[in-house]
C-alpha cells in the first residue's frame, strides 16, 4: 500500500541521517562550517551536544559556552548572528588543533 511504502521511505531517510556522537564528527562539523556548508549557529549546536555527550572536553568547552550564549541573551547584547565570529575562531582552533 502506498502508506507503507511512505513508511518504508521514512525509514530509510532516518537511517541515512549523519550521526553526531564522536570528537570526530566535531571536527567534521567544524570544517564544515568553515567550508560554508554548514551554518555556524548549526554546527556550534551540533558540536555542544557531542561535547556534552563526551563528557565536556575541554577542547570543545568553547562550543558548550557559545551555544548556550547564542540564544536568550539579546538583553546582554549578544545574538545568535553576533556570535558568528567567535564560532568560526573556535572552529578555526579546533580544526588548527586536530592537524
């Protein structure tokens, strides 16, 4: 029926999705922000949560700092767009760090 096979294209669209565990896929998501294929706002998310998944490596603390200042802080002037910069400079240490 055609409700399974819209089931069956869901399944397989979720199994394909990149998995964002590792220190790895941290550093992956930071060249990828610094290549423009990624979002900096996206990719300080996405490498907080594997920071808080690895048991907060310092290395990575930056991320933990930036993605919880990225929102909810426009009272202390800070955005997400403004924030930006310093995104792109850890990403830009992170990768210096792995190479």
């Amino acid at each position: 029926p055609a409700s399974t096979s819209c089931a069956t294209r869901r399944a397989s669209s979720w199994r394909s999705m990149r998995s964002f565990e590792s220190q790895e896929d941290a550093l992956r998501v930071a060249q990828e922000v610094l290549a423009g294929t990624m979002d900096a706002n996206l990719g300080c998310g996405l490498i907080r949560s594997i920071a808080q998944g690895n048991n907060f490596p310092d290395h990575l603390m930056i991320f933990v700092l930036l993605g919880h200042e990225q929102y909810d802080h426009e009272h202390l002037g800070m955005t997400a767009e403004s924030l930006k910069p310093e995104i792109m400079q850890a990403c830009r240490e992170l990768v210096a760090r792995q190479t």
